[in-house]
C-alpha cells in the first residue's frame, strides 16, 4: 500500500506539481543538529522520506567522505522546486549530505529498501564514503549528463555502528526547464514488502496495460475493417478512432507510471497525452453525432474549435517550461517567482480547461444519448443500457460480495475493466447489430433483385414471343403489280411495337395499302395490331377507304382497352389514280418526276378507336411515270440523337427529295441509313415503317 502512495506522490510532483510545490514535510525529525533518526517504526510504518538535506553547489570528491565537515552548508530539500531554490543557487551540479542516525540495533546489517521516489536528473549515491549506487551518469556539462529514474527498490544496509553518512552528487542540466522540480526524492523502507509492491505493481499494471489495449486495438481494428469494406459508414471510422484513442491513452499512462526513467521523457509523455485526450473525446462526439444526426449540427463546430484551442493551449504550456534562476542573478526573488508563478498558471488553468471542457463534452453526449431516447430513435436504449453500466455494474459486484461471498476474490482491475469497457461494448454491440441489419436488407435486396430479374426475364421472353408473332402477321413480299413498283420495311424498337403495315389486291388489281401506328407498345400495342389486321384483311373488296377506316375503329373501340388508339392511313391504287384516306398519320410525301418536287399532303383525321362516326379526310391525286409516294409512321421524323433533338419531318423531306428518283428499296435503304447517322447510337424509341409506291 506504502508503494502505491509512493506511486501517487510522484504523479502529483509531476503533473499537479507544475501548479504549485508543497514544503518540505514538517513531521520529518530533524534536530538542531541536523541528523535525521531512522528507527524500527518508521521502517514498521512502510519507510521514511528522507527530504531536507545538507547543501553546497559544485562538484569535489571530497564530499563523499564522511569525516568531512559539512557543518557551513545549508539545509535544503532535495527536490529543489522553483519557488524554494537555494540560497546559494542550483548551478545543475551540487553535492547533498545527510547524516543518519540508526540507534535500533535490529536495523543493523539488516537489507532495506532505497526507494527513488523522484528523481529528474543523474545521482551518484555514497554511503559512508563508499559508492553504492549511480542513477544515470553525471555530469558537469549537459552534453556529459545522462539522466535516469530509477523504479526498482535498491537494497541499502547499515553497518553495525549508529552514525551514518549518505552523500549524492547530483546533477541536473536537462530538464530544468520542462519541470519546476529539478531535484529528487528518496525513501528508506523495508525490502521484501518494496520489492513485492514493486512486483505487484508492475505486475498488475503490466497485466491491465495489456489487456486494456488489446481489447481497444482490437475493437479499433474491427471496425476501422467495418469502416474499409462498407465506407458509407463513417461511424465505424469515429468509433474505431475513438477506442483506439482510447487504448493509446491506457497505454501512455500505463507507460508513465511503469517505464518512464525521466522527466524528459515524461513530459513527452504528457504531450502525447494531451493529444490523444483532445482525439478521445471529439472522436466520441463525431461518433455520436453521425449515428444521430443526417449531418452535423452548429453545435459540434463549438466543441471542435474548443478543443482544438485546449490542445494548443496545452502543449504551448508544456512546451514553454521554467527558465533556471540562481542568487547571482540580477532578477530579484519576487521576479523568479513571479515567472515561476506565471508557468505555474499557464499549466493550471490547462489543466482545468481540459477537465471543465471534458465535463461539457460528457454532458454533450449525455444529451444526445437521452433525448435519442426520448425520441426512441432505433437502438438508443442499447447506449442508454451501456451508460448506465458503471452504475449498475459496482451495485452487482457489491451485492455478491455482500451477500453470497461468491465474487469475493474479484479484483479492483477486473471491476474496474467491466465497469469502463461496458459504455464502449454497447456501442460495438449496437454498430455490430446495425451492420447485421444492414447485411439482412442488403441479402433481402439480392434476393429482390434476383426474383426481378427472373420476371424481368420472363417478361422479355413473353414480349419477344409476342414480337415474332406481330412479325409474322406483316406481310413477306411485296405485291407485284404491273404499274407499280412497291418496298416496305419495319424496324422495331426493343419491345413489342404498334407499326403495322398490310395490303389487298382485288382481282381488277386494285391495290389498297394500309400503315398504322398503335398509341404506345407492349402487349396492349400488340393487341391492337392483331385486330386491325384481322378487321382490315376482312373487310369488303367495294368498300371504300373510309368506310374500311370507320369499321375498324368501330372494331378497336369494341375492344375497351382504354386509350389505346390507332392511326392509319389507307393508300389505293387504281391504275394511275391514287386516293389516300387518314386518320392522325404523318404526312405522305408525293414525288412528282416531271416537275423535279416533293409534295406534302397532309390528311386531317381522329385516330382509330376514339370517336364513332368522326369525320376524316380523303383526297384523290392523278399519278404519272416515275412518281413516287412515301408513307411512314412517326417514327423516322421523331428519332432523337444523343443531344435529344429530334430528326423532324423537313429534314426527312429533305432526305426523301435525295433519293426520290431512284428505286423504292434504295430509298428505304437512304432514309434507315440517314436515321441512324443522326441518331449516332441513341437507342430507337419507336419503331419506324416505311412504305414507298413508284409509277412505272
């Protein structure tokens, strides 16, 4: 127990010693003769500290003999804290004697412990003139000086006589100005219990150190892999910061307390501890406010700028340090320990941002954490569960031990890593469950996503089925007639289409060509077509073109498929008459050879299917040799580019006046080729039929 203190009185000398240094221990026995008595109880007691000393700066081997007469040198406490230098001033080399005085018989030839207590600089340790033990190496210069604080307990033993001397040449050239304590401290206590507390206490510490980080690093590694494989969830990424943050603050105390051999090293130690304390606590808000939060509030800027202010406030106060003054000087006492005091309130009031600070940031995420709660957000009991934990957990450990004796050999360390890693397990409990959820939502999906795509498959197979018999229902060949030379083609978009095209030849060799455009695609389309090829093969040889037109829309509308219609043209040819009858087609485009022009003729009527008896139009035209008629669907003039502008019907005019002298195939032929130049690998919309009719 007397180690363990030990251990906190130098945590205090190093950290909360920066803010002010306590007096040498008025209790401690020392006459006016200046001898310090060790007896058995104060050995009995766990040791005694050995605090004020004789004093005189330099450096004489002839201070380590102990006949030498010390009695001109001054009296002073060998840790040398800033507010107390000597009268004769601290030079960063000086010899300090202390005369012992062993009176108890049974402390004679009997192993004690040296207990090093404190110690910032390199010591060479004589007793009664004989060297026994070197901290370090010391030195004149501090290019000479090698400091080094040594934990272990040193045996030290006292020869059978009552007077003793311990001398220590000591030096401190390099950490004078990273502490305002620039001596050391040592204690005289019994062996075997320092050397089982030391065992206990590397042991223990050892022992939680490890665990402590190997359970962090390993949550870190988690869900910082977690964070890899699915980026999207950043809150993996602060959580993974956050307990690696975490382990690594474990570790630089663990560190602090166990391996540290000097003040140089301890306050780079205290330096990355300021450090990962600032990454600790914002990785925990960040955490908190992405699971929260869609996306950060006003408020985290506070906390970010807050903390980033302590982090260089803290290092700039660690970094600063306390210039060395000694009484030659021309700086007055009151100026020294007015800089003194000055570092002293730097260090301070770091030390209470930071904790004030912290104590805003718990709160912070007390807050968020109770009203997700409230709100009974998706999982923000398992946190409010994992809070509560340092509270439940010591009020169940304390009612075993109470009153079924069952867990009376658990440890402070086992209950003190239950009761702090809980708060963090129920957080890597709830990204765990939140990324099984998302893993069931994600296999869900797959699966969705296969049974769509089997439909998507059948459908494509109905709808192909569904295209080759629409195919099939068009007519092969081309009539052939002795006047008139005929082509037709039909390219369908990717689905079923509407296009139809069809004829009938009476047998006076009349000839009645038919083109229609169904109102969208699919099956519907598709319907429709089958039934105004049925309606158009079936109706009367005498009937005319308007006639055959309204019964067909008679026949669709029968059909009550909701706005589906049809638009229709209807071509015949008598000889060289040509009489064309329509109902909502594009405009049919008439070459006439002798005069070298392309005519557009434009019919007005409502679509097939819609009004009974609506009125349409039909108009008669005279043909001669090399005429040539184009009847097309709104395919052609509508086909897009890639900058989605549309063919339009001048250009396709101007395309027809090209080619409009030669062969209807090489014409059909032109017009495909000129579509697909301009649609440059859009994919076609709608399906495009052309019919073209030239007078031999």
């Amino acid at each position: 127990m007397k180690h363990k203190l030990i251990l906190l009185f130098h945590l205090t000398l190093t950290v909360f010693g920066f803010i002010y240094q306590a007096p040498a221990q008025d209790s401690e026995p020392v006459p006016v003769t200046g001898i310090r008595v060790l007896t058995l109880d104060d050995i009995d007691d766990g040791g005694a500290l050995l605090t004020t000393w004789k004093y005189h700066p330099g450096d004489n081997p002839e201070w380590a003999d102990p006949a030498f007469d010390d009695t001109g040198w001054e009296s002073t406490s060998t840790e040398l804290s800033l507010n107390e230098i000597p009268s004769s001033g601290w030079e960063g080399i000086g010899w300090f004697r202390l005369h012992l005085s062993v009176p108890d018989e049974q402390l004679w030839h009997t192993p004690l412990a040296l207990h090093v207590a404190y110690h910032a600089g390199a010591s060479e340790v004589y007793l009664d003139g004989e060297l026994i033990y070197t901290f370090g190496k010391v030195g004149n210069r501090k290019e000479e000086e090698e400091s080094y604080w040594e934990r272990n307990p040193q045996v030290i033993s006292f020869s059978g006589k009552t007077d003793h001397v311990i001398a220590v040449r000591y030096s401190n050239f390099s950490s004078y100005q990273l502490t305002p304590t620039l001596g050391f401290l040592l204690q005289i206590g019994p062996l075997n219990s320092g050397i089982k507390g030391r065992v206990n206490i590397v042991r223990s510490g050892t022992t939680l150190q490890m665990v402590w980080t190997a359970i962090l690093i390993f949550m870190m590694l988690q869900h910082l892999l977690l964070f890899f494989f699915y980026p999207r969830a950043r809150e993996n990424l602060y959580f993974a910061l956050s307990t690696g943050s975490i382990g690594v603050f474990v570790f630089l105390i663990s560190q602090f307390f166990l391996v540290a051999t000097g003040v140089t090293e301890t306050l780079y130690l205290l330096r990355l501890l300021v450090c990962v304390y600032v990454l600790m606590f914002l990785s925990g808000m960040l955490f908190l406010y992405t699971i929260f939060y869609p996306k950060l509030p006003k408020l985290f800027w506070f906390f970010l700028v807050g903390w980033v202010l302590i982090l260089c406030f803290g290092l700039f106060s660690l970094r600063t340090g306390f210039p060395l003054f000694s009484q030659g000087e021309l700086q007055s006492t009151i100026e020294v320990a007015g800089v003194v005091f000055a570092s002293s309130i730097n260090l301070g009031l770091a030390i209470i941002c930071c904790f004030l600070f912290a104590m805003l940031t718990f709160l912070e995420m007390a807050r968020m954490i109770i009203v997700a709660i409230f709100k009974k957000k998706d999982g923000a009991w398992i946190f409010g569960l994992g809070s509560l934990m340092p509270i439940i957990l010591p009020v169940v450990f304390a009612f075993l031990v109470s009153y079924t004796g069952f867990v009376e050999n658990i440890n402070w360390q086992f209950s003190t890593l239950a009761i702090t890693l809980a708060p963090l397990f129920s957080m890597s409990v709830y990204l765990a469950r939140d990324f099984s959820r998302i893993h069931r939502k994600l296999e869900t999906e797959v699966l969705e996503r296969q049974l769509l795509e089997v439909e998507n498959t059948r459908k494509t197979e109905e709808l192909e089925e569904a295209r080759q018999l629409q195919m099939s229902m068009l007519p092969q060949a081309a009539p052939q007639l002795p006047n008139l030379d005929v082509a037709f083609e039909m390219r369908p978009a990717t689905e079923v289409g509407g296009d139809y095209y069809d004829y009938n030849i009476r047998d006076d060799e009349q000839l009645t060509l038919a083109i229609g455009d169904a109102t969208g695609h699919g099956m519907n389309a598709g319907l429709v077509v089958s039934a105004v090829k049925s309606l158009f093969k079936t109706s009367a040889p005498e009937a005319g073109n308007l006639e055959t037109l309204e019964r067909i829309s008679q026949g669709i509308k029968s059909m009550n498929l909701k706005r589906l219609y049809m638009a229709m043209v209807l071509a015949t040819f008598d000889n060289n008459r040509l009489t064309l009858a329509g109902a909502g087609m594009p405009p049919a485009l008439i070459y006439r050879a002798d005069e070298d022009l392309v005519e557009e003729i434009l019919l007005e009527g409502m679509p097939l299917g819609g009004f009974i008896g609506a009125e349409r139009q039909e108009a008669p035209f005279d043909l001669q040799s090399g005429d040539t008629i184009l009847l097309m669907s709104d395919g052609l003039p509508e086909m897009l580019n890639p900058e989605n502008e549309m063919l339009d019907y001048p250009k396709t005019k101007e395309l027809f006046e090209e080619v409009a002298d030669q062969s209807p195939k090489a014409i059909i032929d032109h017009l495909f080729n000129a579509s697909m130049s301009w649609a440059d690998g859009a994919p076609q919309a709608d399906d495009v039929t052309l019919v073209v009719i030239k007078v031999k």
